[in-house]
C-alpha cells in the first residue's frame, strides 16, 4: 500500500510529529510505499527523515496561520493566502489525485491536518486517518466573522475520515468520528558527534537548550550573558553576523548542521521556548524541564499550556520576561498535577495506520 501524508505547510512541529510516524511506520510495514506530501522546508524534511525511504511530493495543502514572528500572527497576510490557496487547489487536487491513481497501488491518506486532504482522499476513494491535536477550524473560528467561512469549510472537511489519532495537547476536536488517542510521538534519538559531546562532557554548567520553532526569535546576545553560570544550546541562526555574535558570548554553542534538538536535550536540564508541540513532546521525552514563553492570538496554545501544566515541569514566561533576560533559570520548576503522558506514541499512531490500510486491502480483495 501506499501510505500518503498530507501535511500542512504551517510549521515544523507537523512535520516532527509525522517524521516519527514514518519512522515507526518504517519499521512495521517496511515494504510500504511511504510519501509526505508539504510545502514545508525541504531542508528540514531532510534534517527529521534522514535514513528513512520516504518519497516527497512539495505542494502547499493548506496556509495555517501566516506568523509575524515565533510568537505572533498576521491575521490579514493569513487571508490573503487562504484566498490564494483556494484559486490553487482545484488544479492541485486534479493534478495529485491523477498522479496517485497512476501508481497503480492501494493509497490511505493520512492528514495532518490540511482540509483539503479529505477531498483527496474522498477522489481516490482512500481511507482517510486525521492525526492532530488541533483543526483550523478551531483555530479560524475565534478570529471573526472574515474567518468564519474558512472555519466552516475546515469543520465540514473534519467530519469525514475513517478515524482520528488524537495527539497530546489537544484542543475539543469535535469531528464526529471514531478516536483513539496516543501518547508523545517523539521518533529515535541519533548519537551525537563525538567532539560534540565530549564537548558537553566537559563542561560543568548547567545546560539549557533555546529553541523558538522554525522561525526562530533572534535573541540579544547581552541577554545570555546574564546567565553566567548557564550553557545555552541553540540551533545556528540562519545571520551570519548573529552567529558570530552568540558565538562570541562564550555560554552560547551553536549546533553543528545535522544534528536535531530532540538529540541534544538529553544532555539539557531545561529548554526555554514557545508553546509548541513537538518541542513539548521532545522536551518531556527527554525529562527536560520547559521554561515557555506565553502567546496569544492562537488557540493551540492555551491546550499546550494546559497539558504543560498537567504532565511537565515548567515555569511560564511573559514576552516581556523573555526580552529583558528574567528567564528565571535560577528558580525551582512547577511540578506537574498529574501523571506523565506514555511516550510511544508514534508507534501507536502507525499501528493504527497499518491495521486500516491492512483492513481496507483485505476488504479491496474480497470485492475483487
């Protein structure tokens, strides 16, 4: 079978999540066809499916919402290109739905979580399996009657599928079907260069690594110096003079190219960022406690904090906190009300996808 994940092009956290599908999915069903269709940054596809056989398709199945910044959105350039993303995607769904039909194979659709993947699915005739712990239209419908069409349209889409894998962190999802909820999708960690971390080894300070999702947040490099006693590890920014700059702190590592933060967190006590959920996942996973800065204008984030303050340690964070240096390192975590959530959610997820896809071919050959 072919096994097609329709992925939204909003962020990396969706295409973390389903990198550690795919990896499990791997590993059960090795003879499966696996292909990932966004328009997310190749570079970071390649960086989260390295060593794994997974075709790419880059199409744009949805707009999310378009981000200021790591922590803001701009709600006018969003329905900008939710207009543009509606002109475009009659011609893309003929275009993909033709291209699949002409592979001559079984296909389930996995979406994660563009509406336009039940219109592809329903083409194809294909089983549909929603991954998620949000949908647009949970996110468009506080925005106002501009939005509400968008939100409707994206509910409607929702409301057709074979099953839903309800992630950690999850907004209400009232979709109407058949559920089954998992734990962390966090996919294998990989070893570490081994000057990196005997690099890490050395060095008694205590670890935070400081990560604000795709976008990044270019912080002030005078505010690490406020943390003396701390090593910070972030991923290089993509300003070379930014760089050199942190570079030049002397508490601040930037990590080498290929190497994921999920591998470095192990070695961190604390990680200081947003509200996102594949940074929560990794950084739970890995026992490190999260110092998160608070946002507004997306609803994901009150879920986040929500089940932040149920199953992690943390300490939340103002903007303005963030920015003048107060990242309270120096303070006890907040312990979290209930128990830890089980970490093998990816595989869960994938047994989930082959049981269907196994069904549905079994199902395929009786009619035939």
């Amino acid at each position: 079978m072919l096994i097609y994940v329709c992925l939204s092009s909003h962020g990396f956290g969706h295409a973390a999540r389903q990198a550690a599908v795919l990896s499990a999915l791997h590993c059960l069903a090795p003879t499966a066809r696996l292909v990932l269709s966004s328009a997310v940054d190749p570079a970071f596809l390649r960086l989260v499916l390295m060593g794994l056989p997974v075709e790419q398709r880059r199409l744009r199945w949805d707009v999310g919402m378009v981000q200021s910044d790591a922590l803001g959105t701009d709600p006018a350039a969003t329905l900008a290109a939710l207009q543009r993303l509606e002109q475009e995607l009659p011609q893309q769904l003929d275009a993909e739905s033709a291209w699949l039909a002409s592979q001559g194979e079984p296909v389930l659709v996995v979406g994660d979580v563009p509406p336009a993947a039940a219109a592809l699915a329903q083409r194809l005739g294909a089983p549909l399996i929603w991954m998620a712990n949000f949908g647009w239209d949970e996110i468009y419908a506080p925005l106002g009657n501009e939005f509400a069409g968008h939100a409707e349209t994206a509910a409607a889409a929702y409301g057709q599928g074979t099953l839903l894998l309800r992630c950690p962190f999850s907004l209400a999802m009232p979709w109407g079907l058949p559920e089954r909820s998992v734990g962390l999708t966090v996919p294998p960690s990989r070893p570490l260069p081994a000057a990196l971390q005997e690099t890490l080894a050395a060095d008694p300070r205590a670890t935070v690594f400081v990560g604000f999702g795709g976008l990044g947040l270019a912080l002030n490099p005078e505010l690490f110096r406020r943390w003396p006693t701390h090593r910070f590890l972030l991923s290089a920014p993509a300003e070379p003079e930014h760089c050199r700059a942190l570079e030049a702190c002397g508490n601040v590592l930037l990590l080498p190219a290929g190497v994921r933060p999920l591998d470095v967190l192990k070695h961190c006590e604390r990680h200081l960022g947003k509200p996102g959920y594949s940074s929560f996942c990794e950084a739970l996973s890995a026992g490190c406690g999260l110092h998160v800065v608070e946002r507004s204008g997306f609803a994901e984030a009150a879920a986040l904090i929500n089940g932040l303050r149920l199953h992690g340690h943390h300490r939340l964070l103002r903007r303005d906190q963030l920015e003048c240096g107060d990242w309270q390192l120096d303070q006890p975590l907040h312990a979290p009300s209930a128990a830890a959530l089980p970490k093998d959610g990816a595989l869960e997820a994938a047994r989930a996808i082959v049981h269907i896809a196994a069904t549905d071919a079994a199902c395929s050959d009786q009619n035939f």
